[in-house]
C-alpha cells in the first residue's frame, strides 16, 4: 500500500529526543511510537525523566535534538499560537491536577470549554454533567474543590480534561498521593473511559500495578533511556537489568 489510512499512523511519534537542564542531560535519546486508541504507559523510578518526556508531548517543553511528531506535524519548532490547535486534542491531567479551588465543581469542570469559546449555558450544563457523571460524580457541580477527598479531586480533574472531548489524554502519574483503593478505582476509570472513548492516551506511572491494569504498550525509562518498550507481557520477562531491578522493588514494595 502506498497511502496508508491515516487513522493506522500513530497520535504520537517521538525520535531521538534529547533534552538536558543546565548541564545534565535528562532525556538522552528517547524514540517511541504512541498508537491511536491505545494505552501507553511510561513506566520508570523517580527521576527517570517521565514528566519531562510527557510536556514534550504536546509542547510544554521543547526538544534539544530529535523531533516530537503529533499527528504527524512535527511540534518542536512551532509557536505557542501554532500549537494552540493541537493542544485543543490534548486533554492533560498533570500531577497535582489543580484544581481553581475558588471555583465549585461545575465551574472548574466548565473552565475549558468557556475558554474555547462556548457561551450556551444549557450546552455547558449538560456537558459538565455527562463528564461528571463518566468520572463517577454525577450532581456534584456545587461542591467547592476544599470539601473533596483526593480522590476525588483527581476525578474532577479527570473530568475537565475530558469536557472539550479530546482525542487525546496526557496523564501524570494518576495514582499518586491516592491509596491503595482509590488508586485502584482511578485506575479502572483511566481503563474504562480507554475503552468507552477509544481515547489515546499517555499515561506516566512508577506504579507497577497500575501499568499493568491500563497499558496496551509500555515504555520503560531508566536514566532518560528507553529500556524496554513492547506489551506488558514482555516487560515482565525483559532480561534487561533495570527492569529486573525496578519489578523486583516493587515486589519488595508490596511485602
Ligand atoms: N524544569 C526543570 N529544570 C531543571 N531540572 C529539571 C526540570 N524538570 C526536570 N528536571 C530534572 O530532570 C530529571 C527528571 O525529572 P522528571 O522528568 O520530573 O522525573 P520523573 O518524572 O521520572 O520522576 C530530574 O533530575 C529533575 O530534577
Ligand atoms: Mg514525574
């Protein structure tokens, strides 16, 4: 075929990206591909270079060398307005995932699709409540960011991600500061809404678990290098030395 529909080209395409911060050099020499309507976990301990490589993704920071493809447009060089539509089909949910705790549920919900333009109230009523009601909080507008637990903090943060309807949804690490079963249940969501929407999504995780529930690929980065990317399955039988080394911490981890 010499034309290959464009829906089989991958959302993401990352080649050789090199990135350092005075001196040291945190990204060095990432390429990977991020398919369409798949989960792919970028997987790697503290420091590995994960957030880094994730606001390469949609243009927060921008390459030292290499090139970072969305779409197939190659990012680096564009402008903040140049970006601006791409941006558009990228939903992020970053760590933190802060929240305008001023505002109630309904508003921050609202906040992007007031900032794309839209001004028909009964629109943006009921999209709140359909996204609130995919994230599990369904009525829960007037409640202000303070008075909900961290779970559901991150929920809501989902949830305004998800109100412009991006294609795309950048994730870092969603679990974190999360227990074990709130962990567990925003873990299920990230995989249910994949499967719902057939979202792209990228997902940054140190948490094993995790990773082996949502990812349909995974990335594992060590020291700013690709140390094994492919299915879970083959992560959890890569030889590689700091993939041995990261699984069996997290089996100490777990007692
Ligand atoms: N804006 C920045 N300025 C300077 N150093 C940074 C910056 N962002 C990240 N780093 C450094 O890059 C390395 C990787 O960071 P990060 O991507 O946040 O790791 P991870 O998310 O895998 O824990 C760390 O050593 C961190 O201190
Ligand atoms: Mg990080």
């Amino acid at each position: 075929m010499e034309n290959a529909p464009p829906d089989d080209s991958p959302f993401f395409e990352v080649s050789d990206l090199r990135r350092g911060f005075g001196g040291h050099e945190v990204l060095r020499g990432v390429s990977f591909s991020a398919p369409r309507g798949r989960t792919t976990v970028i997987l790697g301990g503290s420091g590995a270079g994960k957030s880094v490589l994730l606001k390469h993704l949609n243009g927060l920071l921008r390459p030292e060398a290499g090139t970072v493809r969305v779409l197939g447009h190659e990012i680096g060089p564009l402008s903040e307005r140049e970006l601006a539509p791409i941006r558009r089909r990228i939903g992020v949910l970053f760590q933190g995932g802060a929240l305008f705790d001023s505002l109630d549920v309904g508003e921050n919900v609202a906040f992007p699709l007031r900032e794309r333009g839209e001004k028909d109230e009964s629109r943006i009523a009921s999209r709140v409540a359909e996204v609130l009601d995919m994230v599990g909080l369904p009525g829960q507008e007037r409640k202000m960011p303070d008075a909900l637990s961290g779970g559901m903090r991150k929920r809501v943060s989902l949830a305004r991600a998800l109100a412009p309807q991006p294609e795309c949804l950048l994730c870092d690490e969603p679990t974190a500061g999360l227990d074990p079963i709130l962990s567990e249940s925003i873990t299920r969501l990230l995989r249910r809404l994949q499967e719902e929407l057939a979202l792209t999504s990228v997902i940054v995780t140190h948490h094993l678990g995790a990773m082996r529930y949502v990812a349909d690929q995974v990335v594992f980065l060590k020291d700013g290098t690709v140390r094994y990317i492919g299915p879970v399955a083959g992560f959890e039988s890569c030889p590689d030395a700091a993939v041995r080394k990261f699984i069996a911490a997290d089996e100490i981890g777990r007692g």
